[in-house]
C-alpha cells in the first residue's frame, strides 16, 4: 500500500518482512497494552532522543545477564525519594574525584514526550 503522492507506505515483502514508512509521524495508540516481541532483538534508534515515560507508575528494565550504560557526554540520575544500589558481590566507583556530599549535584528533567493518536 502506498499513498498517493507517496509520502506514505506500507510494504509485506515476499519473505516475510514488513516495512512501514512515512515521511512525518508515525503515530500508535491502544486504550489497553501495546505489546512488542522479537525472538532475537528489539532495536530502537532515533536521529536525536529516545524519551521513556510512565505517566503514573515504574519503568523497570531487566536482563538475563548485563544492563549497560553509556553517555558520551555527562550522566545525571535524580530521585525525588531515596536511591538504592544493592549489588551481591562488589560496588566499584572510579573518577578523577569523587564528591559524595557537595558540591550539588545536578538533576536530571522530567520528559516530556507527546504521543499522538
């Protein structure tokens, strides 16, 4: 399927993929669960940012093995409770200087990510 001016398409190739495409926003809502399932992966990629919000409860991620992380600039973390970090064996920290009450640290915005549809 395809738009008229072609702005817009929707193709199912002979073997098995399927690829959407729109030249603007591409918009997905359900009044329920919206659920996604891959047997290998589950790749996200954005142009500029990727903006997770849960409006009224958690954003819990989990793995089989290893969780990374990695900034190429700076990393913030702010709780507006209390921070928890339990590990089973070892907690290792390495920086130039390690500043553990001051000076203040800087926090981390809320997300704004607006969802049509």
């Amino acid at each position: 399927m395809i738009s008229r001016d072609g702005e817009n398409w929707l193709e199912m190739n002979n073997d098995g993929q399927v690829c959407i495409y729109a030249s603007n926003d591409i918009s997905i809502h359900s009044e329920t669960n919206i659920n996604l399932r891959a047997d290998e992966n589950v790749n996200i990629e954005a142009g500029i940012a990727v903006n997770i919000k849960a409006e009224q409860n958690n954003v819990t991620l989990e793995a089989g093995t290893n969780i990374a992380t990695y900034a190429g600039v700076d990393t913030t973390i702010t709780s507006r409770d209390t921070s928890y970090i339990y590990s089973d064996v070892a907690h290792i920290e390495e920086a130039g200087v390690i500043h553990m009450n001051g000076p203040s640290a800087e926090q981390t915005e809320q997300i704004n990510a607006i969802i049509n549809g």
